[in-house]
C-alpha cells in the first residue's frame, strides 16, 4: 500500500487551521517528541522528522496552497511544471503538450488533493515512468500493469486495480473522465471540476441543536443546514448547488466555549460549590447545554473530585446515545472572615480533626 502521509493530521490540526493554530501545535508537539528526551528511539526520532517536514509545509504560504491543491504530490507538480518550461514545450503546464504528463488528464480543484486520469496507449512502461516521477518507488512494471511494492495483494495487479489503490482513476485514451464520489461537472478538457469548498463557524450550542448558515460563493449565496452533534472539520454537502454544478461542500468549525470543553461527543466542566456545600453535601444547580439539572454532592466532597453525568454531553453526528458530562468540583472557600467567624471556627476544626494532608 502506498504511504500517504496527511500534514495537518501529522500536527493534529484541522485543514482550515490559522497560522497560529500550526506554530502552537508544531512547538508543542516538537517539545514532546525531541530526540533528546528520548535517545536511542528511532520511532521517536522519526516522528519528529515527519513533525519538522509537516511544519515546513504548513507553515509556508506558498507551500501550504500548493500541498492544499495537489496533496502529497505538491513538490513533485511542481518540479514537473518546471520541466515542463525549460523543455520548451509550448506551456508550462506538465500535463499539456510537450509536457512530461502529456496524456493524462488532472482534476481541476480549488482546494484538496489533485487526482489523476491515466490515458494509456498500453505501454507499460510509460506507465511506470509516471509513477516512478509522481510517487517515487510506489508502483514498478507488471505484465500489464504493476504491482505494490511493499504490502496491498500479492502478486501483480492490473493498471485499474493499482491506480485505484492509491485513488487515481483509470480510463482509455479519448474517453471522459470520471466524477469523483459525490458527483461532479465534467469540464470542456474532459477533466471533472471538484467540489467547492467553504468554511462556517458555529457556537458549541448550535453544533448541539443545529444551525443554519449562509454561505456566499463567487457572489451567489447558499443557506446550509447544520445537523445536531456537527464537530470541527465535519463536512456538509451540497450536491450540485455550487457554481458550475459543482458541489458545495462546507467544512464546520466550533469555537471554544467559555464553560466547557469537548472531547468528542463529552463535555467537561468545572463547578464552584461553596465551603457548606463540601463539607454538609446538598442538591446543587449544574447548568448543561440541555438546561438546568440537580446534583446531589455526598457529604465531605473534595476539591478536584469529577462526576459523571450520563446523556448530558453532545448528540452524536450519526445518531445513537448522546455524550456524558463531566462536572469537576471546585471548592471556594470564604474569605476576609470576621473575629467572631474566626473564633466559632476554631472549635469546629478542632472537633473535625482532619489529619495532616501533607503527611
């Protein structure tokens, strides 16, 4: 099987991540994984090789849109573009004529991977050729097609097999390209326009009852319906609705909340209760997303302590039973107290005997 190694899963971030959500999530991760806080570990040290290479993409402009355009592929399209115009080809566009790739066809995309149509005139080695430049040592020559070096099904495998493995689809010379899942507009040179893409932010309270947006597109504007349970880097689909027939498909981002912090399809929150409270137990108020609900705290609850509220988190995106709530307890004790509280204290603690909590 071919390797394709994804940036912005490499760092932990989704794709429509700023600038400063890279640099955070490089720094922390080139902390956590640095060689010298692991000697001798290779795994450890090609980790932070592959963390090192994804920030170099990420975080240059230029670099970043060509990846975004053309994936894995990028440097590659690239050095192909140049050759193509030192060659002297009539344009610099390697898949036109006196290209390098003359006879292959590219989706055309404003954002997301490149994906290619092979024409063949049944020569195998061409078709080799073209992976050795694209994708290194992915695929070598079979009897009519390749084979996967490394992994996938033993054997050789036909040319429609192997460039379905690594998501390029296959055709013969003159026809049509295909469209890619989800549907798509076939474009004047044969290739498929791909989906447009867009982003919304949303409240971590429409992401749990659902929302609406309006999108604007190239001047035209689309509400978009935003299911319950959606979460950072979830897509919405419109088929067919964008400019060109092209789909519309927009990317959600949820902003942090103030109260609570998500971890899938549970929440976390923290709690004050009061000095009474911790020490005498009682029914306290915890707001949820849902609305108010009564906890009953035990007698004696410490500071730190975590509860678990069941079916209080998010919905699920897919359906089924919806997230806990995890309420963590945080004791405020009283302050500037007065002589007389200080004096009706004493006795209390001395009858409380609490032991050394630092022994």
């Amino acid at each position: 099987m071919v390797d394709v190694r994804d940036y912005y899963q490499t760092l932990g971030v989704p794709r429509a991540a700023s600038a400063a959500e890279i640099k955070k999530a490089f720094r922390k991760l080139a902390r956590e994984h640095h060689p010298d806080k692991k000697p001798g570990d290779k795994a450890a040290e090609q980790r932070f090789k592959d963390i090192n290479e994804a920030n170099a993409v990420l975080s240059d402009p230029d670099k970043r849109a060509k990846y975004d355009r053309f994936g894995k592929d990028w440097e590659a399209y690239a050095r192909a573009g140049a050759s193509a115009g030192r060659s002297g080809g009539r344009a610099a566009d390697p898949f036109g004529p006196g290209g390098p790739f003359e006879g292959y066809t590219t989706y055309a995309s404003p954002g997301g991977n490149v994906r290619y149509e092979f024409h063949t005139t049944g020569d195998a080695g061409q078709f080799s050729d073209f992976f050795r430049m694209m994708f290194g040592e992915a695929a070598e020559p079979g009897r009519s097609g390749g084979a996967f070096r490394g992994g996938g099904r033993a054997g050789t495998s036909s040319i429609d097999d192997l460039l379905a493995g690594i998501g390029v689809n296959a055709g013969s010379r003159g026809s049509r390209a295909r469209p890619p899942a989800g549907g798509g507009r076939p474009s004047a040179s044969g290739g498929v326009f791909l989906p447009i893409e867009a982003t919304a932010e949303v409240s971590l309270e429409e992401a749990f009852h659902g929302t609406t947006r309006i999108v604007e597109i190239e001047g035209k504007r689309f509400e978009v319906t935003i299911p319950r349970g959606v979460d950072s880097g979830s897509r919405v689909r419109l088929s067919g609705k964008g400019p060109d027939g092209r789909d519309l498909v927009v990317v959600i981002r949820v902003q942090p909340h103030r109260a609570f912090t998500r971890r899938g399809a549970d929440l976390e929150r923290e709690l004050p209760i009061s000095l009474r409270e911790a020490l005498l137990g009682g029914e306290v108020p915890v707001a949820t997303l849902k609305g108010r609900v009564l906890l009953t705290l035990p007698a004696g609850t410490q500071n730190g302590k975590s509860f678990r509220l069941t079916g209080q988190g998010m919905p699920r995106l897919k359906g089924g039973e919806p997230g806990d709530l995890y309420v963590r307890i945080r004791v405020v004790l009283p302050t500037h107290l007065s002589d007389e509280a200080k004096a009706a204290a004493e006795p209390f603690l001395d009858l409380a005997r609490q032991p050394d909590p630092r022994a």
